[in-house]
C-alpha cells in the first residue's frame, strides 16, 4: 500500500444554515483505533440526517466525528490493532456515526461489509444508511412477513427505494405514497404494487381499497405530524406503525383510541446513536439474508444523481427540492 497523507480534504461546517456552509477543509487523516479500518473514500451517500446535522438540529453523538455524513464506501488503507475482517485494498462500504464527507474516514470492521459483486463503488456508497435502516426497522422492529401488506412514506426517497425492492423481495405486497405521477412510476417500476400520489389521492382511503378494506399490516413512516393519527386509520387490525422521522413534526393530535380498538402497535427507532455492537448484529443479518439479493441483481441501489466532494453543497441543494429519486452520492 502507498504511504498514507498526512492530510486531507473534508466536508465542515462552518456555521449551522443553508447548503452554502458547506466548506471544503484540510483535515488530518484520521487513524483507526482497536477493531476499526482506514477507507480510502470513493463515494459518500447523502442523507436527511446530514441536512438536519447541517442546520444544526442534529448533532453527532459523543465521540463521533463532526464532519457530515453517515455511509460510505471505498478501499481498505490501513487497518488498525485486532483489525483482521478485512485485507489491505479490499472494497468496502461502512456505517458510521459522522465523517462519511471525506476523503479517508475510519470505521469499525464489524460496522463495514464487503461491496456486494456486481455493485459499483458509487453504488456501493448509497446502501449503508438506508439497508441498515430499512432492515432494522421495517424487518426486525416490524417484523414484515410474507403475505403481509406493508406501506411506506416517502416512496421514491432513499428509504423508500429500498424498503419497496426488499420488502417485495421477501413477500410482500408493496404499497407506496409519493408526491408526483412520475415518482409514482418510479415506484411501481421497483415493485410496488401500489402507489400513492399523496398530492391528489387520500393514501388512507387507497390503502384501504387496495387491502380490500382491512387496512395495511406495517407501515414505516417518516412523515409524522398529521399522518399519525391517517397511519392509526390505515393500519389493519394488530398492524404496526413504525416511526424513523418526522419531516412534519413530532407532535400530532392522533385518535389514540384506534391504539386499543385495533391492537396497534406504534414503535420507532434512530440509527446514529446506536452502538457499535448493535450496529454490527445489524450488518451481521444483512451480509446473511441481503447480500445475496444485491448480488443476484434482485435490489439495487438507486442512485439519483453524483457530485463531486467539493460540490456537497450542490448536492445538498438537490437534497433539499425534493426532485430526487433514489439516493444523492458524492464522488472522491
């Protein structure tokens, strides 16, 4: 392996606000400690976190870098002490808690996976945050099962691309809601069964219709505000509702009667401040049963649009308009 550089180049923050605090920085190369990696960058997912980090809303759990973002993936540069999952070279993709926006970035082997055969680096940078997420929330929180009817908010996001392609994957019928004709399309063309113009239909009443009536089984939902109480009257009977955003708000005024008459389940759950030990059971259960569906071509990574590092900015831009579909990456 080369010799590694001092410095590099790094994505700061120069003051909580818009996309244009978004500065390159000369940072040093960080050094992996006991059980991490040194990856070499050559792609960083973008995600909502990173704009809320960015705004100053959401700050980096103690310890982990302050420079924006959560997923990455890249070559093996150095390996750090009880370091051995991974060779000097091999190709990775890593979750972290901060400092995907660089050029070097530090992760724990048990954190990172092999880049699945087939998959491009840049692909490769856009699966950590939202397969994690998906797979934690929609499959070990929710518990999908085959058969069931799922619904996901959001469906042509990053979240919602993925959570369409694994839950079809593993049986489900697939509903999804979307804002326009054409992110509606997209949806279907992954697999939904099912999508949901929120902008001209009432997804309550089309859930409804499409489930013949009984309501969805699991819902994943990163909306809030209004649609908890419009998630209460979708669900079926004993459905479950599982929250992992808020993008209109944590409060609600919600019927919370429907809780008890229908048996619902409302659960949710953050990622970032997640250990490292639950973290890696997590990755532990995606190399087992997702790998092989990214291998066989079966789900793919849908990636919108590149950027180069220099220009996160930009992409944050993007981030912001809501015009994308499928995940915003930046090329090192």
């Amino acid at each position: 392996m080369p010799a590694l550089p001092q410095t590099m180049t790094a994505i700061g923050i120069a003051a909580p606000g818009g996309p244009d605090v978004l500065k390159p920085e000369t940072r040093p190369v960080p050094q992996p400690g006991p059980g991490e990696i040194l990856v070499a960058v050559a792609a960083a997912g973008i995600n909502r976190p990173d704009v809320f980090q960015r705004r100053g809303g959401y700050n980096p759990p103690p310890g982990a870098s302050d420079i924006p973002g959560l997923e990455f993936a890249g070559t093996v540069a150095a390996r750090g002490p009880d370091a051995t999952r991974f060779a000097s070279g091999e190709a990775v993709c890593g979750l972290v808690a901060g400092g995907g926006y660089a050029e070097y970035a530090v992760v724990h082997e048990s954190n990172a996976l092999p880049v699945p055969k087939g998959l491009s680096l840049v692909e490769a940078g856009a699966v950590p945050e939202t397969y994690f997420t998906v797979w934690s929330n929609v499959f070990q929180r929710g518990r999908l099962q085959a058969g069931e009817s799922f619904l996901v908010h959001g469906g042509s996001s990053g979240i919602g691309t993925t959570a369409i392609q694994l839950a079809k994957a593993f049986g489900a019928t697939v509903l999804a809601t979307a804002g326009s004709a054409e992110k509606c399309r997209a949806c279907r063309d992954l697999g939904a069964d099912h999508a949901i113009d929120y902008r001209s239909e009432d997804f309550v009443a089309a859930a409804k219709a499409a489930t013949g009536g009984s309501g969805v089984n699991l819902i994943l939902d990163m909306v809030g505000g209004d649609y908890i109480d419009r998630n209460y009257e979708a669900a079926a009977d004993q459905g479950r509702i599982v929250q992992i955003a808020f993008l209109n708000g944590p409060k609600a005024s919600a019927n919370f009667s429907r809780l008890m008459l229908k048996r619902l389940t409302h659960t949710g759950s953050t990622l970032r401040p997640r250990t490292v030990a639950e973290k890696a059971a997590i990755a532990a259960e995606l190399h087992e049963k997702v790998w092989p569906l990214l291998e066989a071509g079966r789900c793919k990574p849908q990636v919108h649009a590149t950027f180069p590092l220099a220009e996160a900015a930009q992409a944050h831009r993007l981030m912001e308009s809501s015009t994308h579909i499928g995940k915003i990456v930046l090329t090192v």
